[in-house]
C-alpha cells in the first residue's frame, strides 16, 4: 500500500513537469500567421470600434424661396350678368346657351318695332326742323329779314329735334343685347317671347379662360406679400397637376374677424378645366433668397442648446462624425436655410446622422452630392 502511492506521486510531479516545459516552448514560438513585425499588427485602437456607413452632400450656396401655404377659392376672371336696357318682348336669342361668345357679339334680339317707328317720326322731325332752321338762318343774316327771336328759335328747335332722334337711335340699337366680355354664354333666364323690363336679367356670360384665386393671409407677412408675386397652386379633383400664377391683387384692410387681408392670383386656366368656386391650396412666394446654404430639413436635429447637424470630418487619416450646433433660417417645403454653423464645401451627413454621436467613427459610401435641391 505505501509503495502504491509512492509510485502515484512520482508520476504526478512527472506530469506536472511536462506540462510546464510545453507551456514554455510555446511562449518563446511565435504565433500562426506572424512574423514578429510590429507594423503588420492591426491597431490597437481599431480593436471594437463602432463605424458607422454614412452618406454625405458637400454644402454650397444656392437659392430658396420661402412660401405661405393657404387655401382660397376660385372665382371667374369675369363673371357678368346681361341686363335689358329696353323693354320689349325677347323676339330671338342669338347665341346657344353653353357657347363661347366675343365681346359685342349679339346674344339676343328684342321687338323694337315700336322704336323703329319712333325713330322714323323722330327723323323727319329733324329734317323739317333743320330746313326750317336753314330758311330762317337765310332770311336774318343775309338779308336782315324777321327778328332775331325767331331765328334762334328756329335753331333750338332744330337741335332738340336732332338730340330727340339721336336718343332714339340709340335706344334702337340696345334692343339687341351683346356680350360685353369675351366668354361663354353660362345662364340664360328668360325664353323667347317673354317680356324683360329694363334692368331685367337676360344672361351671364363667364370668362374662364383665366381665373382668380381668392385667399387671405395672415396678417403677420403684410410686408412680403406684394403685386406680382409668384403663387403655385393645386387642386385636389387634378392629383399631380399644378398651376402657376401671380398675385393681381393685395388688399389694403386686414379683416377683423380673422385677421387675414385678402388677395387674387391671377392663373391660365387651359381647357377651362378650373370651375368657378373650386377650393385651391396654394403656396404664395414671399421672398426669394440667392446665395445661402439650404440643407434638407430632416438633418436638422434638435439639441440641449438649440440645433445642431452632423459633418463628417477627418483627423489623423481617419473620418469622424462632428456635430455642429446651427443658427437656422426661413424653411420650406423640407428645405432649411443655415445661416450660421456650417461652412461651404463641409461634408453634411445625410444618410445616418441617426446613428451618430459627436465623435463617432464613420465611413463615407456615397459620392458628393449638390446639397442643395434643384429649384422646381
């Protein structure tokens, strides 16, 4: 029993042995795959460093236009009702509904057979009256005959009979109604044969060729809003389709109720596809700024300070993410203008900025791009 555990012992210290001679050679053996050079070794530095994949736009100047969204309603560039300036009975109308009429064309006719023969007396009064008139002008100024009384009274009769059948004319020729602007004959309210009194409603004509939008804004851009301003609007019936226009009309009065002051942007209406009281969204320009940096605004993030945005910036041949605080300008249309905080040519991130920090390690996997979006 005693020379049994000798024996185990010896063969325990001879193991133990081996395994510290093998653990020896191999620290003075040099590892798989190396060859002792310092500079093949990675850095020590990259050893779990996070890098995150960014894309980047160069910043340069560019313009922006700053637009106030409102909505309006359409309204005909003109929209006339044709009144009767005689009485009579309507003997024809001279335009179909629903057609497009000139300025002075006839669209109806009344009887004026009444007015003729009135205008027929009316002239051969003036012609007696005018011969009169003559013979007497003879006998007082040539040849000293009758008295002066009855010689101006011979001419005053003369030019009352004239003014007499010059109004009758005149009334003759409104027995036929004309359309006093170029559009489409819309309504017609009497028929054939019925009789319109003056100041009666015959038709209206509506000139849609060109429209207006009516709208009112707010009274804090006063100062920005002026005749000739450029206006984009669309509707929702014409999904994708837009109108230009420009601004024909600022109020001077700011509406108490709401505190808006109104205005009408005048637009081509092609096809007369626009109709008279369809609600419009426009986007009114109220200035235009030329050589300032717009950067989307998504990468505009909000910071303890203020905002901020990330450029990616290199330092000791490697890319970091540093964050810039900016002093922001007009927005539009998810675009910003930086006034302050970013310099022309910085890389802003604009794929990524989520999943960085001040500091963060990144690499660049885009090309330049133009930072600022082409003007539509």
């Amino acid at each position: 029993m005693t020379r049994q555990a000798h024996s185990n012992g010896a063969d325990w210290v001879a193991r133990s042995v081996a395994i510290l001679l093998a653990a020896a050679v191999a620290a003075c053996a040099p590892a798989a795959g190396d060859d002792g050079d310092p500079e093949q070794q990675p850095p020590a530095e990259e050893a779990g460093v996070r890098i995150v994949n960014v894309e980047v736009t160069s910043v340069s100047l560019g313009e922006f236009a700053d637009f106030i969204r409102v909505t309006g309603e359409v309204e005909a560039f003109h929209d006339v009702t044709v009144a009767a300036e005689e009485s009579g009975r309507i003997e024809a109308f001279l335009a179909e509904k629903g057609q497009r009429v000139e300025r002075g064309q006839p669209i109806a006719r009344l009887d004026d057979d009444l007015l003729v023969a009135q205008v027929d007396e009316a002239r051969a009064s003036a012609e007696l009256a005018r011969e009169q008139y003559e013979r007497q002008r003879q006998l007082w100024i040539d040849e000293k005959i009758g008295t002066e009384i009855a010689y101006l009274q011979a001419k005053y009769q003369a030019e009352q009979a004239a003014a007499r059948l010059a109004q009758l004319e005149e009334r003759l020729t409104r027995t036929v109604i004309s359309a006093p602007v170029t559009g489409v004959f819309d309504e017609k309210y009497l028929e054939e044969g019925e009789i319109a009194a003056i100041g009666a409603r015959i038709a209206q004509i509506v000139a849609t060729s060109r429209v207006k939008i009516a709208a009112g804004i707010p009274e804090r851009f006063a100062r920005s809003v002026r005749v000739g301003n450029p206006a984009r609007i669309w509707f929702d019936v014409f999904p994708g389709r837009e109108f230009e226009g420009r601004i024909g009309f600022v109020g001077s009065s700011v509406d108490p109720g709401n505190r808006t002051f109104p205005i009408e942007i005048v637009m081509s209406n092609p096809g007369r596809v626009v109709k008279p009281h369809m609600v419009a969204n426009v986007q009114v320009q109220q200035e235009r700024l030329r050589d300032v940096m717009v950067v989307p605004q998504e990468v505009v993030q909000r910071a303890a300070d203020g905002y901020k945005v990330f450029v990616a910036q290199e330092r000791d041949g490697k890319l970091y993410a540093v964050a810039h605080r900016v002093n922001l300008g007009p927005s539009s249309a998810n675009r910003t203008v930086i006034e302050e905080g970013i310099e022309i040519g910085d890389l802003l991130i604009t794929a990524g900025y989520m999943q960085v920090d001040d500091g963060s390690r990144v690499r660049v996997v885009n090309q330049n791009e133009p930072v600022v979006p082409e003007e539509r």
